[in-house]
C-alpha cells in the first residue's frame, strides 16, 4: 500500500508529484524490476524468435519478482512489453506471427508495478550484427538520452532536460528526425503524469528540477523524416517514410546529490560518467 497521499507541486495549472526519498527508494526498487525484466528480453533477441515470445519472458520476470506489468491492460494495450520493429517508433503490439530476423532493429519498451509505484524503461536491439547505419542510429539515440538525464539537476529547468537531447542529435552529420508530440513524462503512482517532457527546445523554461521529482526521458529518432503515423491497430506508430527508428528511456529521480537512474542496474555510472556527473547509487 501506498505511505500515504502524494505531495502534489502546482506549475501553470498542473499538478506535479513529488516523491518523498522513501518512496524514491520504492521506485528504485520497482526500476530494478524493469531493468531485469529488459536484461532478460534483450538476451532472448535471435532471430526466429517471435515479439510475443519476448513479451512471455518479460511478464514471467516481472511476476517472478513480487510485481505487475504497467503496460498490460492499460487503456487495453494486449501486451507486456512494447515490441517495435525497424519502422515501428514506439507501441508495437506483440504477436505470436511477428518473428525476428538478422539485421531487424526492435525497440523493447517495458514497466513494472511493485507496492504501487511505476517504472518504464525502453531499449533498441539489432539482431544479430547491425548495419553501420544502424549502429550509429541507435548510438545517437542512446547518448541523446543519456545527455538529457545528465541535465536532471536540481536548480534547473525542465527544458534543460530537452534542449541537453536535441543538441546531441543535431550535433550528427546526419540529418536525423527527432519525433514529435511523443516524448518523456512524469512517473509515479502512475506510469503517465504531468509534466510532459519533449526531446527538443530551448533551455531555461518550464517547471522548476526540484528534488523529489521523477521523469522518463525517452528519445525517439528516425534515420530519415520524423513524420508518423499510427497504424490501424490503434497503437503502434510508424514513419511515414518507413525509414527505421530508435527508442531508449530511463527514469530518474532528481536528487539533492544529483540524477540516480532508477532503472539503469548501477544508478547511470557508466552513463552519466563522460558528462562528469557521478550519481547517487
């Protein structure tokens, strides 16, 4: 059961939730959840296997840990996991007939509940070798990420958060597409909660990085143009132009020591190090 009801801070009309440091400590745990029910689906990618197949494994770990999926169920959503391949961005249905082969890019996004706290965390795997295409694909996409996470300061400003993304991202030679409308958000006693955070914009703007406060920050980027569109099915969205996607995503916690990656294994050392942040563990 929850310890009690959650302090709510007020920003242009939203209200925000802030977590005591105990129930950081729950989400950590929750995020460890995650973060294994992904280290579990990202060793069974081979080729031949099917998403649903990924999806089984994921649920089983999850469950085998003492929590539930976030994802299943919600707003009906059939799965465990999202499993979106190549030009699938984000919100791909698993299905027993969609098998894996060498070469295919899938996004692997996953969340789990445990004592009523939410995690989410998001992966992009090639099977087998990837392309150099691909490799410098997901490679930008990653360390967009991370570079956002980086800028989850106390003392800051949300959109340091985006701006830290989109810089990393137009930095490239390549002209990569960075997907609009979808992006972070807000994560507690639910999976979505204000605020929104986009992968792009100007620093210095919008509410306030105050200790307590937990984000999912989730890149999304294409190789050509970041045009979606959303399939039939209701839920996965695709590039217009079918050029491939990336998608990875952390939560973090703002902390008075600095970010702690509630979903990374060790807390964003590794991650956060080439930004010379050292977060708390």
């Amino acid at each position: 059961m929850l310890s009690r009801i959650p302090l709510l801070a007020k920003w242009s009309g939203r209200m925000i939730q802030i977590k005591t440091p105990h129930e950081i400590e729950l989400m950590r745990a929750s995020g460890l959840i995650t973060a294994g029910a992904l280290a579990a689906v990202r060793a069974a990618v081979q080729p031949g296997v099917s998403t649903k197949e990924l999806d089984a494994i994921a649920e089983d770990h999850i469950r085998s840990a003492g929590a539930v999926p976030n994802f299943l169920g919600y707003h009906g959503f059939t799965g465990t996991i999202c499993a979106s391949v190549n030009e699938e961005i984000v919100h791909g249905i698993p299905n027993p007939d969609r098998r894996l082969a060498a070469g295919d890019n899938i996004s692997i996004d996953c969340g789990a509940i445990l004592q009523g706290w939410h995690s989410d965390s998001a992966i992009t795997v090639t099977v087998g070798e990837p392309s150099a295409e691909d490799a410098a694909l997901l490679d930008v996409t990653e360390r967009s990420m991370w570079a956002g996470l980086a800028r989850a300061l106390a003392g800051g400003r949300l959109t340091d958060i985006s701006h830290a993304v989109e810089q990393t991202i137009t930095a490239e030679t390549h002209p990569y597409g960075i997907v609009d409308h979808y992006g972070g958000h807000g994560i507690g006693t639910e999976m979505h909660q204000d605020p929104h955070v986009l992968n792009y914009g100007r620093p210095g703007r919008g509410p306030k990085l105050v200790p307590g406060l937990v984000l999912a920050i989730e890149p999304m980027v294409t190789v050509g143009d970041p045009a979606t569109a959303e399939l039939e099915d209701g839920w996965t969205v695709v590039t217009k132009d079918g050029s491939r996607a990336a998608h990875f995503e952390h939560s973090v916690a703002i902390t008075p020591e600095g970010p702690w990656v509630l979903t990374a294994e060790d807390g964003g050392v590794a991650g956060l190090a080439p930004f010379g942040i050292t977060p708390r563990t």
